[in-house]
C-alpha cells in the first residue's frame, strides 16, 4: 500500500492540473448511506419509487417525508479526513476542481472552494413549476413535513428538493463545466465512485483521450478500474496519507 501511496503522490505532483471526481464512496465514511441507508421504515421503497418527479406529482407528501429524513440525516453529519486532504490540498494549489455526484455538502464545510455538483444540492429548494425561477436554501420548514408541505412564496406551487430526480436531465451549464475540467485536466482523481452512472462515469475518459492519467481509489474494482493508470484499494480515507506524501 505504500507504494501506491508514493506512486499517486508521484503522479500529482507531476501533473499540472489535476480535477477530482467523487461519489458515495467517500461521503458513506461520514456516515451517509449511500441512496437508502438502512432505516427500516425506507427499506420497502425502492429510491427510483421516491426520487422521480413521477413520484412527486403522485404523493408529494411521502416524497417530501423520505426527504426531510435525509436532510435531517445528511446536514447531521461533519465531513471526514477524506474532504478535509481534498480541501488541503485545493488550498495547496494541488487540485483545481471537485466534481461530484453527491448532493451533500461535505466538500464545502471541509473547505474546498471550487466544487461543481452534479445531481444538484440537498440544501437547495427549488419551485416545481417550470415556469417559475424561486429558490432558497431555507429548510426550516423541514420540521412541519409532512403536516404541511413547503409552498413556493412566489407562485404558490408546491417546492421540491433542488436536486436531479431520476428520469431528468443534468444542468446543462453544469455538465459542459465537468467536460471542460475534464478536457483540461491531465490527471483526474476518481474517489468512492461505481463509475456505472452516466453521465458522471465517462468523465475520467475524456481525461483519459487527451492523454492524462486517471487514478482510482475505491475499495471494490469498478469499470473504471481497467481504465485507470493507479488503482488503489482503499477507502476514501487513504487521502490524508497521499496529502502526507505531497507535503513532504
């Protein structure tokens, strides 16, 4: 394992512009479930029955019921030594841009600046109405749901979660930015993610076309695994070492 820990330190070092792309993976070390969790009174949903706008116009109230647990859950949580050596090493000039797939917001209270997401943010609230533009990332609310349900101040359609529901498109302007890093990066560093959801898993690719490395850390090979110059299996927390090794 120290090998591999001074070959990803070697490869870092000699990159000059490194991206970073997480999932779960390093987020389920804080203790998030990774979609579900195993809370007993969510294990006869499937997520796909409750993440969907489908679901939403359906049942909005067990909808919004499954989500205030999360959020109750997610923002309970403090970001872990993994989070803390990406934002250590952002500040060190090291990496240049988080890419991620979780809605979580562990990134940014470790520190890191420069985070694109992908599938949105849990923190953020959103209209439902297509036609209406309000936002907020009050969720005081959370604690009345399912007794009432948020209403939008602006149209008075109901609110929803501000993050991508299955069945919907990425934010274009956010995808086309994760393209771009990937395109200028020449190392991209894939942490905790299965690299089976699209569009996220093909980003190390487009690195990987114009020539750059990809290093892997996740305890379970993946896909992406047979891609990768580096992989490491480890769980996410094999950071603090690399950044160890970087500070040296």
């Amino acid at each position: 394992m120290l090998t591999e820990i001074k070959r990803a330190a070697e490869l870092i070092e000699n990159s000059s512009y490194t991206t970073v792309l997480t999932g779960a993976g390093i987020s389920a070390e804080s203790g998030i479930p990774t979609f579900r969790g195993k809370d007993g009174l969510w294990n006869k949903y499937r997520p796909e029955e409750l993440a969907t706008p489908h679901a939403f116009r359906k049942n909005p109230s067990l909808v919004w019921e499954w989500y205030a647990w999360r959020m109750k859950l997610v923002f309970s949580r403090e970001p872990n030594t993994a989070h803390f050596a990406l934002a250590e090493m952002e500040k060190l000039g090291i990496v240049k841009k988080i890419i991620t797939q979780n809605v979580d917001d562990l990134h940014e209270r470790a520190g890191s600046k420069n985070v694109l997401h992908l599938h949105g943010k849990l923190r953020d609230i959103i209209c439902s109405s297509s036609l209406c533009s309000y936002s907020t990332q009050n969720i005081d609310f959370i604690d009345s749901i399912p007794e009432k349900l948020p209403e939008c101040p602006k149209c008075g359609s109901l609110l929803r979660p501000g993050v991508v529901w299955f069945g919907e498109s990425l934010n274009p302007e956010v995808l086309t930015s994760a393209f771009g890093e990937a395109e200028k990066s020449d190392l991209i560093l894939v942490v905790g993610t299965s690299a089976v959801v699209q569009p996220a898993a093909s980003i190390p690719l487009i690195t990987k076309r114009r020539g750059g490395k990809i290093i892997e850390i996740n305890p379970n090979e993946t896909p992406l695994s047979y891609e990768s110059d580096l992989s490491i299996r480890n769980s996410a927390a094999i950071l603090q070492e690399i950044l160890l090794h970087l500070k040296k």
